[in-house]
C-alpha cells in the first residue's frame, strides 16, 4: 500500500461560469492534524481549472491522495452498458470522459452541461431544460452498498440540489484533461504515481460518524468536531466558522480527514471488477457475500 504525504477533499461544483462559491478545498498532512483550508489563488472563489492547476502544483511538491465530490462514471452492469439502446455507446469510463468533453468543447472551465442539448444523449438524463425518457433512478454497484450508511443521488440526475449530475460533467471533464498522468482510482491502478484522485461522497463520511447533516448540522463546530475524533484527527478552534452556501468548507474538511484514516485501511481498497466502468466512492465497503 502506497504511503500518501497529502490528502485533499475537494467540494465540487458543476456551475456555469469561472468562480464558485460552492467549491472549498481542504488539505490534511499525514498523522492526525486539524485538516486545513486552502484559499483559491487571488480570486474570492474557486474556478475548477484552478483546482486542477493546484493540484498538478501541490503534487510536485508531494505525494497526494485527493478526493473529489462527484460521480467519477455512470451505471454500467445493470445494463452492460452506460447509455443502454445507443448504437456504439462508450465502452469504458475513459471512452464515457473523451465523449463528454468532446460534446463540452467549447464551455469553458470544464462545464459540461452542452450535453443536454445532444439529441441522443439528452434523453438520458434530468436536466433543468429537459427529463429525458430514458432517465430513471439507475444505481451504480457502489451506490447500493453505501445505501446502508447514506444513499447518493443517481448520477443521472442534473436538477436540484441533490442533483449531482452536473458536477459529474464537469468532472468527468477534469479526469479526461488529467490523462495517465495521474491514478484516477479505481479505473487505474498505480498508485505510486504523485496525484491520485478518488471520488468521494462527504455525507458519506458524516453518516458514517454518525453526524446528521440536514439543516448544515454538520456545520456545527462540535458536530464538525466529533466527525473528525470519529476519523482519528485533531479538532478545530472552537472559534472555527465554517464558510460556503452549503457549508462546502465542512464538506472539504471532513473528506481530507475521512480520506486519510481510510486510506490506511486494506480493505478500503477492495473492490469488485464492476468499478472499473462504473467507479468506486472511496471507503464504501464491497462484501462479495452481499451481492
């Protein structure tokens, strides 16, 4: 098992536009110090190609395990295949990435949301201009077994603030860009690379430490706190406010402790072969005597 010097949680958002309040970053040293978050470079807020410029940055500098809150792939083996009916669909979850940013091309700072105006695709997904008619609550294997902590929203999905889909654009975007240069976990196996990046699921994280988070509870400073003892890691100030429209920065935080007590965990990485299409959130455990 590789040995990480950095781990970073990563708030995303699917956004238009170059500057998003609802991205935070956090970073946390390996050991158990209080996770620390990072200001974006000169502006306010986060532009996500800037998230991806400070990530190539940091890992010159160290070896990073960074988690990043979208959905890195789409459901695959309920269907064998990601766009079931479509007559050469992609394949692999590297085919799904080129496909979605070859649509997006010219949006800039990854958005990816073009694909809605794509007469085949477009009918696979709940858009705000559209509710395709073959979109359905599609689950990925990963998905099903983290319904027993905490049940994401299907990926699908780009309306409302559950709506993950449009950061999964945006992101699956990000991972294209990447390219072999990094591990994108699962889908790639080589770790000892500088930059690894796992999907991540902050609720997740907060459930598991048996942290509520409806109405920003998670927000709290001792509930922030007691999620983090949960994670083996120092606490915050109680003086700590946390900042973001969806209290992002308590998302970001509790990811890079979550991350970085997990990823020491063997079992945290074993996973099915079905996660190489459809990805894996990291720190769901996989039972093969479950499914």
């Amino acid at each position: 098992m590789e040995k990480f010097e950095l781990f970073v949680g990563i708030d995303w958002s699917g956004a238009k536009g170059a500057s998003h309040p609802g991205i935070a970053v956090s970073e946390a040293k390996f050991g158990k110090s209080t996770p620390k978050i990072v200001s974006p470079p000169q502006k306010k807020f986060w532009s996500r190609s800037e998230v991806k410029n400070y990530l190539v940055k940091r890992s010159k500098e160290k070896k990073i395990l960074a988690g990043i809150d979208f959905a890195f792939s789409y459901p695959f083996i309920d269907e064998m295949s990601f766009f079931p009916g479509v007559i050469e669909p992609p394949k692999t979850a590297f085919e799904l990435w080129a496909l979605i940013d070859s649509i997006n091309r010219d949006k800039p700072d990854f958005y990816g949301g073009n694909i809605w105006k794509d007469p085949i695709f477009s009918e696979y997904y709940n858009s705000p201009d559209n509710r395709g008619v073959f979109f359905r609550s599609r689950r990925r294997l990963t998905e099903i077994f983290a319904k027993k902590i905490k049940s994401p929203s299907p990926t699908f999905n780009c309306v409302g603030p559950a709506g993950v889909g449009t950061g999964s654009l945006a992101g699956m975007r990000v991972l294209h860009e990447f390219g072999a240069s990094v591990c994108r976990w699962p889908f790639e196996k080589i770790t000892e690379k500088q930059l690894t990046l796992v999907e991540i699921f902050p609720s997740f994280y907060f459930a598991l430490s048996g942290i509520k988070t409806a109405k920003g509870n998670q927000a709290k400073i001792e509930m922030l706190n007691k999620a983090l003892s949960f994670f083996h890691s120092d606490q915050l100030p109680d003086e700590f406010i946390v900042k973001g429209p969806d209290f992002d920065e308590a998302d970001a935080i509790i990811s890079a402790a979550a991350i970085r007590a997990l990823s020491a965990r063997e079992k945290t990485w074993e996973v099915p072969d079905a996660a190489t299409h459809e990805g894996w959130i990291f720190g769901v455990e996989y039972d093969n005597n479950q499914f």
